[in-house]
C-alpha cells in the first residue's frame, strides 16, 4: 500500500535529519498541480474505494474562500457535482458494485472562518466513494465521469493497488475508461 511506503520516506527524513521538508509534502504523496486530479483505487475483497484529491483550481478555477456570491455557487455546484459518487465514479456492471458511503472535504470551501490570511496557500479537495461489490473479480474497469463533471481538468494520474498488484495509468481528457483487468 502507498501509506506503507510513505511511513518508511517519513521516517527516512527524519532519521537523516532533514526536518524541513515542507509538511505538505509529508502529508500527502501527491504534488499539487493545476488541471491534474490524483486517484487512488484499492480492490480488497468486496470493497472499492476511490479515493480523490484534487487541487481547488482544478475544480473551480479558484483556491480561496469564495467571494463573492458567483464564486459561492461555483463552489456549492462543485461540492455538489463531488457528492454524486455514482455518477462520477462508475464500476463495470458485472461487478454489482453498489456505493456505500462518499465523503468530500474541503477545507476551503467548507469552513466558516472569514475569508483572508491563507489566501495565498494552494487548496484542494479530498473525496472518497466506498463501493461494495458482490462480484469483485468480474472489475474489469471503471467509467470516471470527472471530465465531464469538472471541466478545468485535464489529467487524472490514477493508483491502483488491488488482487492483480499495483499499477499506474494516466487518463487524458476525454478518456473516461480506467481499466482495472490486465
Ligand atoms: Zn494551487
């Protein structure tokens, strides 16, 4: 599992004392660049989980707390758009896949603290959608409905850790189908 190999970097920096690397880096595997969603897909038993970060500006053309009330609905449509796990996340039929839970966070956009101070930091986006499969073996792919729900993303750089081992895929818009079978 990437977590796995994240624990051993954290502890190699700081057995060899280079403590200054940015926490940002140390928290989250994934660089923060614009137009480019990170996926993360684990197959264990009947479970899927997919989990998603993304940078504001990939979904919003915006990082900061909303502004203005053009901004605000933006931002409350990309929430809403991120909630609807079914339809932007789409396992193979022969699969039975059913969502179980989806959770989207965003520091940003949710919190009520007044706008100001932080605008400068880069902000993303993180979702995950729970999917529990009656027939796990017959995932053969997943259809992503990100590019046509978010319109300023151009890439998504997809993990996949499940039976058949891990794997990295890059998806280009418009291509939507992630293949999970070899
Ligand atoms: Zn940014």
């Amino acid at each position: 599992m990437p977590t796995n190999r994240n624990l051993i970097s954290v502890r190699a920096i700081a057995l060899s004392g280079a403590l200054l690397v940015p926490t940002a880096l140390l928290a989250q595997g994934h660089a923060h660049v614009h137009g480019l969603v990170n996926l993360d897909v684990a197959v264990e038993a009947q479970t899927l989980t997919v989990a998603l970060e993304a940078p504001l500006d990939s979904l919003l053309g915006f990082e900061h707390r909303p502004r203005t009330p053009a901004q605000r609905k933006a931002a409350d449509d990309a929430m809403k758009r991120m909630n609807d796990g079914a339809s932007l996340v789409r396992p193979a039929a022969a699969a039975q896949c059913k969502l179980a839970k989806t959770t989207v966070e965003s520091e940003a956009l949710q919190s009520t603290a007044p706008a100001g101070g932080k605008e400068d930091e880069h902000a993303d986006l993180d979702a995950t959608f729970v999917f529990t499969c009656a027939q796990p073996d017959k995932l053969a792919s997943i259809e992503l409905g990100l590019f046509d729900a978010f319109k300023r993303i151009k890439r998504i750089e997809v993990q996949v850790a499940g039976p058949q081992g891990q794997s990295k895929q890059t998806l280009e818009r418009p291509q939507k189908l992630l293949k999970l079978a070899r």
